[in-house]
C-alpha cells in the first residue's frame, strides 16, 4: 500500500490586522495560526477523518489540502511531490487528482447550471475536449444512483440527499485519487445519511480512491475511517486507527467527546459523560502551556505552564498530553 | 383521539392541515396533524427533511408563507385557537408567551447591533426604565451560563463563539418567561460536546421557568436524551406520538422502527453497509389513496392501497396510525 498524501507539519494562518495597522502598532505578529504543526499520512484506498468543533480549523486544513490556501510552512506531499512548491501548471494537474466535495450541497451548486453541465465543469476547466460531455454526464449520474433524466435538472428542484448524490459525482468527473468531502452528511436525516456513505464506500471499494472526510458526527466515523485524528485550536490533539481511538481514546478531549455522543435509547443516558466546562478559547489568544487546560476535566498545575510534547504508543497513534488516559 | 389523560396541555393541535399553491398545483404539506404538548414537557419532534416540520412550527408561530393555506384545523393555545387571532393579538403572543430558537443563531441574531442592545430591544412591551431592562438582560445571560455578562452586553453577534450565540438566543428566547418554546435543530451546528453543554442548559431552564419545550432535531439521540414525549413525521402526518420511552424501546409504526435501525450510533458492529430506508417520500401534490409510507413499508397488506390508517391509541397515549395496530 503506497502513500497518497503526507502532511508535515503543516501551518496555514491569516493575517488579522493590516499591514499599516500592525506596523503602526508595533504588531511582529499580526497572524492567527489556524491550522498549526499538522502532520498526518492518508494510504491508498483509505478514509481518514477529521473530527473536531467548529472553529477547530478542519475546513482550513481541507482547504489547504485541496491547494486553495496558501500554506505557511510545512509541506503537502502529493505521491511524493510537494503541492506547496508547484507552479500553477502543476497545481492545475494535481487539482486533476484530488476533488472536493463541499459542505453546503445546494449553495455549492451554480443555480443557473443544469446539473448535466455541472458534473461535467471539471471537463470545460481542464481542457478535456475529447470527452462528450453528454455521455460522461450519464456515466457519472448513473455511479451515484441518480436517473439520467436529472442531468435536464437545476439545483433548486434536488432534494438535500439528491444534491449531495450531484457532489458526489462531481468529485468523481476526473477520476481523482483523493477525495476530500467536508461534512458529506450534515444536516441529512439517519437514512439518507446512511444511503450517501454507503455511496461513498462502494465507490471507495470499487475504484480505490482514498478520502479524507471532515465531520463532527461521531456516530459515522467509526463506521467509515480507517484512521481519525481529533482536531483542538488548529493542532491534532489525538491521531490513529480509528478501532483503537474508539477503544482506548488517551486524550482527554477525544474521551470528552465520545462520552458526549448522546445515545438513542432514553434508558441509557448520562453514563460516565465528561461534561466540558467553558467555551473554546480563542485563536487570538491561545492558553499557555496545553492549549486544551482551561477546559480539561483532568488539569495539573504544570498542564498551564508547559506544553505536552506528542507521545506515541503502539501503532501509530499518537497524542499530545502530559498525562494521557491509561489505554485499557 | 382523546387528549393524553391525566395533565393539562400547553398547546393543542387537532385535525391540523396546511397546503401550499404552487405551480404544479396544492401541495399538501402537513395533513391531519394531531399533536399535544402537556404543560411542562419537553416533546421531540422527528422525521426526515421535507415531512414538514418547519411548515407545523411556521403554523405555530402564524408565519406561514403567503401562499399556505390552512383548510382545516385548530391550534389550541393557552384555551385560546391561534389560528382564529388577530394578526395584532398574534402579536402580542409571540415572543412573550410562545417563543422560538432557531437553528443558525448567526442568522437569527442582528450583525450589526450589540448584544445589549437586541436584548433590551425585545423588552419594549415591558413598562421598566432602560437600567431595569439591562438588569434583565444581564441577568437573563448569567442564567444561561455566559460569563461576566455585564461587560459582554457591548459585543457584537460575531465575537461570540457557535455555543455562545446559541446560549444567547435561548436567553433572548425565555427572556419573557414564555409558556412554550420552540426549538427548531438549535444544536446541529455544534460539536457533540457543546450539543450536551446546551441539551443541559435548556433541561435546567425548563425546570426552572417550568415552561414547555417543543425540540425539533434530527438527532435521534439527542431527542432520546432530552425529551419525555416524541412525535414521528412522514411525509406530512403524525404517524406515531408517544413517550419517548415507549417509542424508542417498542417503536410501532414501520417507519419509525426503521428509522431507529438507521441510526449508526445503533449499530455497535462496524459496518460498510450501514441500513437505509430504501425509496422516497410520495409526491406531495398528487398523493396515492391509502397510507402514505406504503410504497417504503415491507409489511404493507392490500388495505393500505385503499385505507388510510386511523390514529389509534394502542397503549395508554401511545398513539400509531397503521393499519396493523388497527387490526390487534
């Protein structure tokens, strides 16, 4: 199994404050880190997960992934090529390779485009003029399940299940090696829910293609990732096989967050949940020492001063806490 | 179809319908709703998006669109029916004895006012001088949990976090100690820990204010954690009303025990196939005779081509309308 994508220590920030302002204000630095020392691989025909709260900076890592963001270090490496350093006839041809699949599956469709012409864009932007955009147009609805009929339809007569189906083929018009879906599933009732990551595993299972999948529905990432990482302020506070995080979470956080997931049986509530106190700090103002102390069930004394480094057990899963979780 | 025995109810809706003229034609979105919110509970609503959730809450609240049309029904609140009000009297209900929460609180909060400002705003038909009214607000966002609230009146909707603003619009929602409120999915765009911070938050007000909740979501869940009596929609009509215990432990109606099976926090098994409800919602404007979940149900018989189902009360306020209750 090769690797597809490798990550290190990636960095992407954004400038808060104009130049002038900042230089007026004897600002060095007028920046937040939203995606800060991220590192992670994602193997041929696997899904990785991102989970995290909002604000967390899962999108701007995807972003950056895809090579929209500019990135401030670190590298993207690309089956060995790194995306951070690429012309913009590379960029074009690595965007060839890695598709997007949006969050918002209406507002990401032009409304003013029959959905015919817009699984079959990619064809127009990328010069490929030797496809008849018709027949690829039928292939492409057919993957997805969808009628050849609907390729005569706008986005405002789909359905939110329907319109993430037209997501879905979109990403796969260029045949790409990566997927990257940011929430593919939210605000999506349990059943059509179910019917677009069967989707979205067939279509792994049949064409090998790896994905990396942004959510923060905890139900679903066991059921589709091979490896998760949990995202705090812009940084992994845990990454690895997504069995063994399940099983034995180290971090407090990703503990916090998986008592959280409420259950659906009324009997069986408020077991052991570990109930975070407090809002999320700001980007502008992270904390001291762990960035997650101010909120962590399990604080020390030396948790606000000093930073944890990131600690490896067994199996590439690792995390970034002083005093882990004993893994059963 | 007696009322639930025993208590008395904060809301009543009976024999309930609601039709959009649209181009194709009268489209029949809610048909025959029965629903009863006793006085102090907490009632789930769930079903899948399109099976006309947010037309019942626009009927509550009187803010249908201008093309609905209500041909039959009542909607009993506080003994008095709200269809029948004046749009002046409406006025005077909503907001201070009926109020709602709405999913997106970026959206639901004005950008351009401070916080302070669109709290004492919505105190004008309190005869109270302008400190009396900040005292309010202040101590109206103490009782949701935002810390040092005096000083945060001055901020705008945007420095608040997604579980702040949250916070703030229920604190703005139950700033008149309303009768009932209306949750419409307030959590689905926060991660599962903030998602418990306000299930919490709003189990504590309402037995503080002892007013009554009608939650939307469709988070099986969340619902199965927070309310004692849930509401199951198809397709525009009540299928299935009961405790939440009863419901979730022995679900009646077809749709609802397959509902439950799609949940993938259900499913303990790691799966790639996860269940799904194979088929779609029937068309609106042109309904088939008889049930409506007939073309999805694997245990449809030959009478529900014909027959609609009844609403029956199979045990002691568990309310189904399936013709295999009928026939027990």
């Amino acid at each position: 199994m090769s690797t597809v994508l490798e990550i290190e220590n990636l960095r992407v920030r954004f400038r808060v404050q104009s130049p002038l302002v900042a230089l007026l204000k004897r600002n060095e630095d007028p920046y937040i880190d939203a995606v800060r020392q991220v590192s992670f691989k994602i193997e041929e025909g696997q899904t990785f997960t991102l989970v995290g709260e909002s604000g967390s900076g899962k999108s701007t890592l995807a972003l950056a992934v895809a090579g929209i963001l500019p990135v401030a270090d670190g590298s993207i490496k690309f089956n060995g090529d790194d995306v951070t350093k690429m012309n913009s006839q590379d960029l074009m041809d690595y965007r060839k390779q890695v598709s997007m699949m949006w969050q918002n599956p209406v507002g990401s469709l032009s409304p003013r485009m029959s959905v015919g012409g817009l699984i079959t864009e990619a064809y127009k932007i990328h010069g490929l003029k030797d496809r008849d955009r018709e027949v690829e147009a039928s292939r492409l609805l057919q993957m997805v399940g969808l009628p050849k009929h609907f390729s005569e339809r706008y986005p405002h007569q789909l359905s939110g299940g329907q319109a993430r189906r037209v997501g879905v083929a979109r990403a796969l018009a260029l045949s790409p090696k990566l997927i990257i879906a940011d929430e593919p599933t939210a605000g999506l009732d349990v059943s059509v829910q179910g019917e677009i990551l069967n989707l979205l595993n067939k279509l792994q299972d049949d064409l090998g293609v790896s994905m990396f999948v942004i959510t923060h529905n905890l139900n679903i990432v066991r059921h589709i990732s091979d490896r998760t990482a949990i995202m705090y302020l812009g940084r992994f506070a845990e990454q690895g096989p997504t069995d063994d995080i399940f099983a034995n979470p180290r971090h407090p956080y990703t503990l916090a967050l998986l008592s959280a997931n409420p259950e659906p049986d009324p009997e069986t509530i408020n077991k052991d949940r570990i109930e975070l106190k407090g809002e999320v700090p700001s980007l502008m103002n992270r904390p001291r020492g762990c960035e997650f102390h101010t909120r962590c069930p399990y604080v020390q004394e030396n948790c606000k001063e000093q930073k944890p480094a990131k600690k490896q057990s067994s199996d590439n899963h690792s995390y970034n806490c002083h005093y882990p979780l004993a893994g059963s | 179809m007696s009322a639930l025995p025993t208590t008395e109810n904060v809301l009543t809706i009976r024999d309930l319908s609601i039709e959009y003229t649209t181009d194709r034609g009268v489209l029949k979105a809610i048909r025959n709703v029965n629903l009863d919110i006793p006085k102090g509970s907490i009632v789930g609503v769930i079903g899948e998006s399109g099976c006309g959730k947010s037309t019942l809450i626009s009927s509550i609240i009187r803010l249908l669109a201008p093309n609905a049309n209500v041909p039959n029904g009542s909607i009993e609140f506080e003994k008095q029916d709200l269809l029948k009000l004046s749009e002046d009297d409406m006025r005077k209900i909503r907001g201070a004895r009926l109020s709602i929460v709405f999913q997106d609180p970026m959206s639901s909060l004005n950008p351009v006012l401070s916080i302070g400002r669109q709290m004492t705003d919505i105190q004008y038909r309190d005869k109270k001088t302008m400190s009396q009214k900040r005292q309010r607000s202040i101590d109206m966002l103490a009782s949701v949990g935002i810390p040092d609230p005096e000083s945060r009146l001055k901020q705008y909707p945007h420095e608040f976090s997604g579980g702040m603003q949250q916070r703030i619009s229920i604190a703005m929602a139950l700033q008149a100690e309303p009768s009932l409120l209306i949750a419409d999915e307030p959590t689905t765009a926060l991660d599962a820990t903030l998602e418990v911070q306000i299930i919490n938050l709003l189990k504590e007000l309402q037995s503080k204010m002892n007013c009554s909740i009608l939650f939307i979501s469709h988070h099986l869940g969340v619902i199965a954690e927070l309310c004692e009596h849930v509401v199951v929609m198809y397709a525009g009509e009540v299928v299935e009303q009961g405790t939440t215990k009863d419901v979730f432990r022995n679900p009646t109606h077809p749709y609802t025990a397959k509902l439950l099976e799609c949940d993938p926090a259900r499913i303990a098994q790691k799966t790639r196939l996860l269940p799904t409800i194979p088929g779609e919602i029937p068309d609106l404007v042109s309904l088939p005779p008889g049930c409506v979940y007939k073309n999805r149900c694997d245990k449809a018989m030959e009478i529900c081509d014909s027959k609609t189902p009844s609403w029956t009360d199979f045990k002691d306020g568990h309310f189904v309308s399936c013709h295999l209750v009928e026939a027990t």
